[in-house]
C-alpha cells in the first residue's frame, strides 16, 4: 500500500510524458504539412499558421500572425461558432486555388477556429472545363433545338426521347409521344425502311423522305440515323436528326420550272431565228446571186459602181445575220466542234495572207513571228481558230489607220497555244475595257457610228475559245497607241517539226526597218546564213560579187522611194542572185513589172516559203519561182480547165423551188456552161412527176415549200429509184436555214450534201 502513491505517480509522469511526445510530434507534423492549416480565436485573431499557409496570408489575406482576420472572415467565424458545423472556402493565390475547411475546436472555456486547407487548383481547371463544355453542350443544344428535328427510338420503333421542334412539328407535348410508336412507322416511306433495316444492323445511315400532316402539307426531311451499342455491342437505341428541307426542295422544284421555261423560251428563240434566217436567206440569195450576176455584164462604169455598192451592201447583211445566228448557236448549245488534223503553217498561209493582203490595201504593215519549234501537224478545230482570228485581226485593221499589225504565236506547256495580236489602232479607253466582251458592245457609240459593226464580234469568240477550252483577253490598250489580245487554245501536237536546216548560203541585207521588222534574220541565224548589210544599193560591193552562196535581199519599198528601175537590179549585181522583199498586195499589183530574173518574198513571212527560196538558192537555179501565189488562187478551188474537162454529153439538173427570183438565179449562175440542161419544178409534187418522166444527174432540192417540202420530196424520189430500180442521183439540199440539225436531217433522209442560202456562182 505504501508504494501505491509512487506507483501512481510514476505512471501518470509516464503518460504526461507520452503526451508531451505526441505533442511534440503533432506540432511538428503540422508545422511541415504541405497543406495549410491555421488557428484562430473567436474574435478572428490568427494565433498560428504554418509555413505552407504562407502563401494564402501574404498573397490572398495579407496578414500574419497575431492580426485580424480580415473581409468577411470574421462573420464566417462567427457563424461556424454558432452552428458548430464544418464550413467551406475557396481562396484563389495567384494561379492556385485552395479550398479551405473551418471547424470548431474548444479547450475548456475557450473556443478556437481550426482551419485545414488543400490545393484543389487541378480540380478547379477540371471543373471549368466541364462547366465550359457543359455550355457548349448545351448551347449546341439549343441550336440544334432551333432547327433539327431530334429523337430517340428503342428496337421496337417507340420514342424513348423527342425534343421541343419534333413535338412541335406534330403539335403533341413531348410527354404525349414518349413510349408510343414514331410516325413513321404508319405508312412507313421506301427509303425509311431501307434506313431502319440499316440501323438494326448497326450502321448509320440517312435519307431524304417526305411526309404528309394535314395541318401542314408536304414536309421533306432529311434523316441521319446512328445507332447506339450497349455493353454486349448490340443496338439498342437509335438516334435520328432530322432537318426540315421542304423550302429547299420547293426552290429546287420552282428552280427546275424557270430552268425548263428559260428552256423553252430559248428554243423558241432559236426557233424565231431559224425562221427569220430563212426568210431573209430566200431574198438575200435572189439579191446576192444576181447582183454578182450583174457584175459580170457589160454595162456603164456608173451603173456597174451601184451593182458593186448593192452587192457589198447585201454581204454586210448577210455578216450580221450570220453573227446574230452564230451568237444563237453559242447560246442554245448548238455548236459543233470538229477536231481533226492539220498542218499549222499551211492553216496559216491560208488564214493570213487574205488578212495581210486587206491590211497592205491600208497601207498598213503585217508582221508574222512563229516559234522556231512550231510543229508540222496539231489536232484541233480549225474552223473556229479561223473565225476567232479572222475576227480579233479584221478589228485590228479596221480600228488602225497607220502603222502595223502583228501576229505572234507562241508555244508554252507543251500543247498551249498562244496568239497575240497586236496593233497600233485607236486603242480602248480604260473606262471600255471591261465591257469589250459583252453582247452588242463596243468601245463607244463613235466606234459604232464611225467603223460599223453590231458588237458581237468578241463576244462570239470568247465563247468559242472558252468552249474549245482556251481563254481570249485583252492584255493591254493604250488610248491612242494600240492594243494587244491574247487568245490561248490548247492544240494536240501530232507531229514535230523536222530538224532545222542549215545552209551555206551568204546574204547581203539592205539594212532597213522593214526587213529588221520582217523577222527574217532571225531565221537566217538559226539556218546558220551569213549576213552582211549595206546601205546603197547603186553601189554594190564588188570585191564579194564572186563569193559562192553569196545573194543580195531588197526590200521593195526602198526601191520604189528612189524610183529605182526594178530592170537594172540583175546588171549591178550580176552574176549574184537577188531576192526582192515585198508585201503580198504590192505582188498582186505589180506581177508583170517584176523581171523574171530577180526572186521575190512576200510578207507576211513563212518559214516553208522562205526554205523554198533558200533551197533554190543554194541548189543554184535561177529560174523565177513564185513562191507565194496570190490570194485568188489560195481560195479558189475550181480548176481553170473545169469546162474543158466537161463531158460532151448533156448533164441534166432539176432544180426545184418554189421562189421565181430563186430559179432566175441559178439559171444565170449556170446559163454560160456548155452542155448543161437546167430543167425546174415549183412544188415537190411537180417534182416527183419529172423524175418519174425524165433522166436527170443531179437534183437540187428547196427544203421549204408549200405542200410537199424539201424532206417530203426527197424521200419520195429515193422510194421511186427503188421501186423502179434506178441508180440514185444525188439530192444536194438548198437551204435557207442556217441551223445544223436542219443539215443534220437532210443527210439523214437519203440526200447527199446540203449548200446554205445565199448561194455564190
């Protein structure tokens, strides 16, 4: 008993000792936390903080220990005190956030405020990216809301989920059609039960159905449909979004009317002028035909000038109607491009020595540069190149008055083709310029009152290169100093041109603008031709005069501004050949002046013609060799020896036409050929009855004419030849319409070729 007291006194030293330790051991546990953790009084003043708190006194609260808990921190103390409940507060330091907790702690009369913290910066981002994403759900939402029809079907076709638009469309409440079959499930349409089938499978798909609501009519939807999967991977929702496209489909629908009246309007459009053609075609024939028939009378020199004026005047007619007619084709799809081979260069003389000769008539110069590499043979439509250029360089000799024209031609990307045509004309006003293209335009009402012409001219060409693939623009105009078009076309390149020639050949130039300008030393360099100049030609060099290969090239113009005696060329400089450089107007012209001794170039120059030259040159033969013939017999196609060539006996023609003027025409266009019979009837039944009485080689068909046309006839004549086992003599259609499916008819039906009013002789 006596060592009780000592025992107990020893255990609770003991147990106050332990205590202290764990004391000890706490306070230094809280004072290393990461975490924050403080302590106040009632009164809101901080007894402690340990070091990790730090942060949110100096940064957020900005005070320390032993002051007063500032803003609404003394409140918030107070009510944790009164309610002895947890409280909670965020506090934002910087870029962290910490949430902080307070909770009530009492030490016998005393209360205190112990407050914990932890960093939930990590869990403050994450929290606002879902608030964020959730907006955006949700405004997502309320968009699709607004315009898509949404719901959710189980595998039965019952609705599990219907937003505000779908009920709407139905005028149900969405809690009304939960649990009760879609609509379209009723009368289910083709393609929704294609879909539906789809879903089952578990793909997506959409369709565009239509239904019909009495309160509403027609609706079009187009419907996508997902399916969603469940933890055994099988469809057990569908999700469909649809949009309500009926005023899209009503657009369409006016859309596709207008689309066939525009149609229809411009078939009667081409129908009008088809017609108008025709009738103006039938008179325009009679007009033309016998004013060149005229022309070829002998009459006063006064009365012959007013057949010339009536017969130019009914060309321009016919110009406008065909560019009129052209612009219908263009419009209506009716154009037909032909793409065959030929060969450029000889396209090219063809194209522009009429040109260059109408140019030279103006006094005006026309030069010609082609790529050292222009192929022998390309593959494209030559017919509408021809009319493009015949266009874009008949406006630049029209609208120049003094100067040059000059065509350029150049090779780029293999098959692009690019011409450039260039004047030194009046220009195009800036203010012009970007309605040269359009209908009926032209640079100013002056241009039309002063040159002529309706307007179509480059509207009708741009549309051709545009459907030939290529492109016209105009690259530059200056007022007053010229203009330059541009036209690119891609032409498939069939053929290379054969490896350049060379030649051991020595010229002595007239060193002049025209010839620098020719183009020509630029082929004698690449042909490897030695060139020398000289500057007076009543002087000639003479020490060279026995130089092998050596010849001498004049331009013809230096000559004439001396008043040189072409005659006295050949003694001056014998025993050398000389060349005369010369424009193909000042040939035609002056072919019986030139001495037959002396060789002559023409320009525009082309480089097969200039190879002739040089061959004949080199090869030492002096004859006199055109090299280029006159435009007359580039164009003709007649042989001069057609009538000799004629069999002696009777050729027999029917014409039939139900237009006197017309029949009066033809027989004056054929009236002075020997041993041909002209027999005509008015109508095709006139007609059928002289074939079937008569013998005849060639029959030339009206193909409109009252009663039985020109189809009409001409089938009824091929069904005669096989009834009665005839050899069928050819049916050439005479036309006023210019359309092709009228040509294209009159093919189909047995007749064999098909000429187009206003006929020539």
């Amino acid at each position: 008993i006596s060592g009780e007291p000592f025992s107990s006194s020893h255990h609770t030293l003991k147990e106050t000792r332990n205590l202290e330790i764990l004391e000890i051991s706490f306070r230094k546990f809280v004072h290393e936390s990461p975490y924050p953790v403080m302590q106040v009084n009632r009164e809101g003043i901080l007894l402690y903080a340990n070091p990790a708190s730090e942060v949110i006194l100096l940064q957020s609260l900005g005070i320390q220990t032993g002051e007063k808990m500032p803003g609404f921190w003394p409140d918030l103390i107070s009510e944790t005190l009164e309610t002895r409940r947890t409280r909670e507060v965020e506090v934002e330091c910087g870029y962290m956030t910490y949430t902080l907790y307070l909770t009530c702690y009492q030490q016998g009369i005393h209360n205190f405020i112990n407050i914990y913290g932890i960093d939930s910066t990590r869990k403050k981002v994450l929290q606002r990216k879902l608030e964020k994403t959730l907006r955006e759900l949700q405004d997502l939402k309320d968009a699709i809301d607004q315009v898509a029809l949404i719901s959710v079907l189980d595998r039965e076709g019952k609705l599990v989920f219907v937003n505000n638009l779908y009920s709407q469309l139905f005028q149900k409440e969405p809690a009304e059609m939960i649990g009760k079959p879609c609509f379209l499930f009723e009368n289910p349409p083709v393609l929704f039960q294609e879909l539906w089938q789809q879903m089952l499978r578990g793909e997506k798909g959409k369709c565009e159905i239509c239904i019909h609501l009495e309160s509403k009519g027609d609706i079009w939807l187009q419907t996508t449909g997902i399916p969603f999967f469940d933890y055994r991977g099988e469809a057990f929702r569908f999700f469909f979004i649809s949009f309500d496209i009926t005023a899209q489909k009503q657009a369409q629908q006016l859309l596709k009317e207008r689309k066939m009246l525009a149609e229809e309007a411009n078939r009667a459009k081409s129908e009008f002028l088809a017609t108008l053609s025709h009738e103006i075609r039938t008179p325009m024939n009679a007009i033309l035909g016998l004013s060149e028939v005229l022309e070829s009378m002998e009459m006063p020199e006064k009365s012959k000038e007013i057949v010339k004026i009536l017969h130019r005047s009914g060309q321009g007619l016919l110009h406008l109607l065909n560019s009129i007619l052209d612009l219908s084709k263009i419009e209506a799809g009716e154009v037909e491009f032909i793409y065959q081979s030929f060969s450029l260069e000889e396209w090219l003389v063809q194209v522009i020595q009429p040109l260059a000769v109408m140019a030279q008539k103006k006094d005006l110069d026309f030069y010609l540069k082609l790529p050292r590499n222009l192929p022998s043979l390309v593959k494209g439509d030559s017919h509408h190149i021809q009319q493009i250029l015949v266009n874009l360089i008949g406006n630049a000799i029209k609208f120049t008055e003094k100067g040059h024209i000059r065509l350029i031609l150049e090779i780029y990307e293999k098959d692009n083709f690019l011409f450039r045509i260039q004047d030194t004309g009046l220009g195009i006003p800036k203010e012009a310029q970007e309605r040269i293209f359009q209908k009926f335009s032209q640079a100013d009402s002056t241009t039309s009152r002063k040159f002529g012409g309706t307007g179509l001219g480059l509207a009708i060409s741009k549309s051709l290169a545009e459907a030939m693939q290529g492109n016209l623009w105009l690259e530059s105009s200056k007022e007053g100093k010229g203009s330059e078009f541009c036209l690119r076309l891609p032409l498939e390149i069939l053929e290379e041109r054969d490896t350049p020639p060379s030649y051991s050949l020595h010229a002595f130039v007239l060193d002049t603008s025209e010839i620098r300008d020719s183009g020509i030393l630029e082929y004698f360099q690449a042909w490897q031709i030695k060139v020398d100049f000289f500057s007076n030609f009543h002087k000639p060099p003479s020490k060279s005069l026995e130089e092998k290969g050596l010849f001498f090239l004049f331009p013809l113009r230096a000559l004439e501004k001396e008043d040189f005696d072409l005659s006295k060329l050949e003694p001056l400089f014998a025993p050398r050949p000389c060349v005369l450089l010369l424009r193909e107007w000042d040939m035609q012209k002056l072919h019986d002046r030139i001495p037959s001794h002396i060789h002559f170039l023409t320009l525009p120059l082309f480089p097969s013609l200039l190879q002739q030259l040089l061959n004949k040159l080199e090869s030492r033969e002096e004859e006199r060799s055109p090299l280029q013939e006159p435009i007359s017999s580039l164009i003709s196609t007649s042989s001069p020896n057609a009538e000799e060539k004629m069999e002696k006996k009777e050729f027999r023609i029917l014409l039939v036409e139900d237009h006197y003027e017309n029949q009066l025409t033809v027989q004056l266009f054929l009236e002075d050929q020997p041993h041909l019979v002209l027999d005509w009837a008015k109508s095709g039944e006139e007609a059928l009855e002289k074939f079937q009485h008569n013998s005849y080689d060639l029959v030339l068909m009206d193909l409109q004419m009252p009663g039985m046309d020109g189809y009409e006839t001409s089938q009824a004549l091929r069904a005669l030849e096989k009834a009665e086992h005839r050899n069928p003599v050819p049916i050439v259609a005479l036309s006023a319409h210019a359309l092709k499916h009228y040509r294209d008819k009159a093919l189909e039906i047995g007749m064999n070729d098909f000429l187009q009013k206003p006929i020539e002789k």
